[in-house]
C-alpha cells in the first residue's frame, strides 16, 4: 500500500460515488454537478499517472462542457417538466443492463495489461515531443496527425454554422416574408 | 526540501507533509494578499473619490480587513427557505477550490513553486476558467432571480472571454516554445529589453489584450456584470452573508493575483528583476537569491493588481450587450491577428532586426512610463484660491476676485 495506491483509492471512489450521483439524483443541475466531480475525479487521475497536459485538457474541455450544460440545464429546464427527473422501472432495468455489459466489457479489457504502475514519470515524454510528434516533425517516417486533426476541426467548424444557420433560418425568412 | 522532510518523516509522510506545508504557505498567501488588496482598494478608491478611505483601525486602517473579517464570521449563516441548500452552502468554497488551484503551479522564484509541472500555463488556464462554476452554481441554487440573472451573465461573459485570452497566452507561447512558467521566466533573465512583452509589436499588443481579458475573468469593473449593484442588486450575492460570502471575495482576490502572475510570466520577466543579470540565486545562493526573486515577482503582481484597482474605480461599468461586443467582435478578431503575426515574426524577421525592434519597444514604454511619472509630479496638486483645476480651470467661483 504505497501513497499512490493510497490517492488512487480516494480518487477512484470519488469518481464512482459521483458518477453514481449523476445516475441518481433527481435534480438536473445537481446531476450536472456530480458529473463535473465525474470528469474532476478523471482528470485527477491523469494527474495522478503524470499526464498532466492530458488532465489540463481534461479540465478545460470537459470541465468547461460541463459548464454549457449546467446553463443549457438551467435556461431550458428550469421551468417545465424536466426541472426533475424520474426513473421508470423498465429504464432501470434497460439502462442497469448495459451498464453490467459495458463494466464486464471494460473489466475483461483492462486484466490482460500487467501491471498498471502509476507515476512513471521517468520514462514519459514532455509536452514538446508529443506536439512535434503530433505535427510529424519528430522523427522521420511518423504519421503526421495535423492533417487528420485539420480536418476534424474544420468538419466541427462546419456543424456549428450550419447550427447557427438553422436557428437563424426562421426569423430570417419571416423577414423576407414582410418585405 | 523533499530531502530534509525524508530525514524526519518515513516514506510515504514525507510527501504528505510537503504537501501539506506548500498548501497551507499558498493559503497563508492568498489570505494575506487579500487583506491588504482589500485594505488597497478601499484607500485607492477613497483617494480616487477624493475622501480618505479606512484611517481608524491600526495605522493608516491598515488592519480594517481584520475588523471586516472578525464582523463577517461573527454574522448569521443564512440559506433562503427556497434555495438548494446543498448547492447554496458548496458555491463558495468550489469558486475558491479553482482559484486556490491556479496557485499550485504558479512558481514563486526559482524552484520556489508547489508543483513544477511542464504545462504550468494550460493548467492555470483549465483551473481559472472552473471558477465561474462556483458563480453560476450560488446564482442559481440563490432561488433568486438576480442571482440567476448575475450567474448566467457571469457564464456567458466568462465562456466568451476564456477565447481571447488563452489566445493572448498562445502569442507568448509562440515565442518561447514551452508551456512551463520556470521556462518562461529563465528565458527572459537579463535586461529588461529580453522581457516577452516587448520582444516584437505583437506581444506587446497582446500583453495588453490578455490584461483587459483577465482583469473580465476576474468579473472586475468595467467588466462586473455578474455584481453590478446598480441593476441586479448584487448579482449572484444577493443572498450571501457573512463567512460565505467573504469567500467568494477570497476566490475573486486570489484570481487576481493568479491572472497578474501568469501575465508577469508571460510577459514581464517572472522573477527577474529587468537589471540585475542572470539568475539570483546562482550569484546569490539559495536563500538570498529567493528571497531578491520572490520580492521582484511579489512587486511585479502588486504593480498589476493595483492597476485593475486603479481602473475599477476609474471606468464606468459596461452593458451586458457593450461587455460581449467587446470581447467578440473586438478582442477575438485582435487575438487572432496577434497570434497570426507573432506566428509570422518568428518565421520571417531576422534576429538583428528583431533584438533592434525589442529595444525600441523597450526604450519607447520605459520613456513613456518615466514621461508620466515626471509630468504628475510637475502638475500642481492643488489650485490657488479663486480658481478651479483640469479642465474647469479659467471658469469663475464664488470665491474669484472680480
């Protein structure tokens, strides 16, 4: 029972307990709040394994995700019928079902990797490494990710302004109607 | 340090103990600036206002912050009847949890820092912008319709400003090639002309673009629409009182001081004093050059903060609608062009061109800077009897000879 052992205990129950949270509680901002601890006990444990750029990653956009949400929780449902949730016994039975399946998937992947050590941090690369890497500088004869990357965001790019498109498209037209 | 502790405590309590003793020096720290960045602005908005500000408790009022706080625990801990209470008593302590953590990679001086990590200034980053949690979790679980109003204001200005300056953060970045906030500072020791901020046009455009976004990520005026008294009551603190709500003030202090101490990184040198060559605590040893390095940083920060004091109480608060077209259609596109440019700079423009530009740049502010200091000392700080001073001067009073 080393101090990691020890950390990653308190943090994994911290996790599991909310993320139990998020399932549970009735209120929609409470369930967004347990689901912020969800993705604060994960980024925890990037910082627990030493990889810090990933867990800062995971704070900003995760975190900040989660933030959207809390206000879309707040602006859209605070009124109607969503304010607070209830459960009906078969989405109990559907939604604990493939929780089992997908638990038993994830267990059946992690036990063949031996020996998870936490805290290499020895042997992990810095952030300017990754980013060359990332950008296919490194070394020769590595995939170059930047392409791929591009693409992806500019693919995203496209969905937010069609998204704003369509929010727009009513009052546009009413307008043209007028005139 | 980890050493000596290893030499007392077994293996695992050592680091503990470190931990424990870095967590309560930042705490130490962040109560300490707060007291008298409270006592600051109370004496700098007086003298702005033309009053005295707080004289009676010590010398100069100087321990008022102390008489606010024993008044502020001794008050009723109260939660509205119709509030969340759970969420209601939380909100404070998550928005100082997240201004308390920028602190953990914020270094002090040379090795002086809680936590050396390599991503230091995306960390302060992540942390600082989970703030805002604390604030629209305490707007919303008020049961009020101003809190909710402050809150939802403080998310929107907050998701919007986060934009523009990690964008500002990226220009310096740019140049340095790291992320590491020690990096930063061994790489601008010297001469004040090797600060980042004026290593070329860019940077020192986005020095002053990442100033006015951090001072909004503080919700500072001219950008405090999630308090704004004059049309929300007090925003999301409406129904605050006492310890509750001086941790919110505890939370905003401490950004405050976290955003000025990444801009000093970032831009004005860390803890090198500008002068003085090389690192201190090599010429120096450990201890002194700490100690000369923490006093230049401490300097440093306490010179932006009082700027943010200096302009709270001279700018009039923006609208909700002025406070986003700022941000979107002003900084974002400037940020942009920043980041593009620096990008070409470092590219294109040669070293001696470059290092000649710097030192302009540098000559030119400091020049500046000295300008403004002479000419306030040289302006008469009253006027003779009979006639008004600025602009009112030539106008009659009741007390001008005829």
């Amino acid at each position: 029972m080393t101090l990691s052992h020890a950390l990653f205990a308190i943090l994994a129950s911290v996790t599991a307990i909310s993320a139990l949270g998020v399932v549970l509680s009735g209120s929609i901002v409470r369930a967004a709040v347990w689901l912020l601890f969800t993705l604060l006990g994960v980024s925890m444990l990037y910082f627990l394994l030493g990889a810090e750029f990933l867990g800062a990653a995971q704070l900003i956009v995760y975190v900040g995700g989660t933030l959207v949400l809390v206000i879309f929780g707040i602006m859209l449902t605070a009124q109607g019928p969503f304010s607070s949730l209830k459960t009906r016994p078969m989405e109990w039975v559907v939604g604990g079902a493939l929780g089992a399946v997908l638990f038993a998937l994830l267990v059946n992947a992690v036990r063949p990797i031996p020996d998870l050590q936490p805290g290499g941090a020895g042997t992990l690369p810095g952030t300017g490494p990754l980013g060359m890497g990332f950008l296919g500088i490194a070394n020769n004869g590595a995939v170059a990710y930047l392409l791929p990357f591009e693409i992806v965001s500019v693919h995203l790019l496209v969905v937010l302004i069609g998204a704003a498109y369509l929010a727009r498209a009513k009052r546009h037209q009413r307008t043209e109607g007028e005139a | 340090m980890p050493e000596f502790w290893s030499q007392i405590l077994p293996h695992p309590w050592h680091l503990v103990a470190i931990g424990l003793i870095a967590a309560g020096l930042l705490f130490g720290f962040i109560g300490i600036s707060t007291f008298f960045a409270i006592w600051a602005e109370r004496k700098v908005s007086g003298r702005i206002q033309d009053r005295l500000g707080p004289t009676r408790v010590g010398p100069y009022g100087l321990l008022q912050s102390l008489a606010d706080g024993i008044k502020l625990i001794s008050k009723e801990d109260f939660a509205p009847t119709d509030a969340d209470r759970f969420l209601f008593r939380f909100a404070p302590y998550l928005a100082f949890c997240a201004s308390f953590c920028g602190f953990l990679a914020l270094p002090f001086g040379a090795g002086l820092v809680a936590v050396e990590l390599d991503v230091a200034a995306f960390f302060m980053l992540a942390v600082l912008s989970s703030e805002v949690f604390g604030i629209i979790l305490a707007g919303w679980a008020s049961a009020s319709k101003w809190s909710l109003f402050g809150g939802l204001r403080e998310a929107a200005q907050v998701v919007s400003y986060e934009v523009p300056r990690a964008m500002c953060v990226v220009v310096p970045v740019c140049v340095a090639g790291t992320l590491s906030l020690s990096e930063f500072a061994r790489q601008q020791q010297g001469g004040f002309w090797n600060w980042f901020v004026f290593h070329d046009p860019f940077t020192f455009a986005a020095f002053f673009v990442f100033f006015i976004t951090a001072t909004a990520s503080c919700k500072r005026a001219p950008f405090d629409l999630a308090e704004a008294e004059s049309e929300l009551v007090a925003g999301f603190l409406v129904e605050y009182s006492g310890i509750r709500w001086s941790y919110f003030f505890l939370a905003e202090y401490g950004s405050m001081f976290a955003v000025s101490g990444l801009a000093v990184y970032l831009f004005l040198g860390g803890w090198h004093s500008g002068v003085l060559p090389g690192e201190p605590t090599d010429w120096l040893g450990f201890w002194a050059g700490s100690f000369l390095n923490l006093g230049v940083f401490l300097a440093k920060c306490w010179m932006l903060v009082l700027v943010m004091i200096w302009l709270r109480w001279s700018l009039p608060r923006l609208r909700i609608d002025q406070v986003m077209t700022t941000c979107l259609r002003y900084l974002l596109p400037i940020s942009c062009v920043l980041l593009i440019g620096v990008s070409l700079w470092q590219l294109l423009v040669p070293r001696s061109i470059g290092f000649v530009v710097s030192c302009a740049l540098a000559v030119a502010s400091v020049a500046f800077t000295f300008g403004v200091i002479v000419s306030l000392f040289r302006l008469p700080t009253s006027s003779p009897r009979g006639s008004l001073p600025g602009v009112w001067a030539g106008r009659s009073t009741p007390l001008t000879p005829r």
